[in-house]
C-alpha cells in the first residue's frame, strides 16, 4: 500500500488496512501476506510492529509477513457489518 506523502502518518494506511481486514474476514479470508523490502527500514519497523499474530521470515533481503486476521480483526468485521 502507498500514501501519498502529504497523508503520510495520519492514520490512512491504518484505516484502509482494517477496512481490508475486515472485508476480507467477511468473505472467509483468515490469514494476510504481505511482501516487502528488507532494505526499507520504515517498513521494516511498521512490520515488527505488528500488533496482531503475526510470524515473519526472509529471504535474500526480501520479507515476507503472515498475519492471523482472525483474532484482532474480529471486533472490526462485526461493527463494518
């Protein structure tokens, strides 16, 4: 996902991001992958960051992030129904 630099940290990724989640919750999607550099070190942050289960893994300076959207997304889907 990108943000346009002028609504970076505003909470616009995170909005999008949860919306997603719960959209796909809906549609019986359980489990998130993203892919991203290893050399970002903002993203590399966000990820460890992550405030749901997650398991993280890399290979050749690329990652990839595996996310639970079962146990923290819950809440969200039943109030975007």
């Amino acid at each position: 996902m990108i943000v346009a630099t002028a609504w970076q940290h505003e909470g616009v990724a995170t909005a999008l991001l949860q919306r997603l989640g719960a959209h796909a919750l809906r549609e019986g999607v359980t489990t998130a992958t993203a892919l991203f550099s290893g050399s970002n070190q903002e993203v590399l942050d966000l990820v460890r960051d992550v405030p749901l289960p997650h398991s993280i893994s890399y290979d050749h300076g690329s990652g990839e992030l595996h996310v639970d959207l079962t146990s923290a997304l819950a809440g969200v889907s039943e109030k975007e129904s």
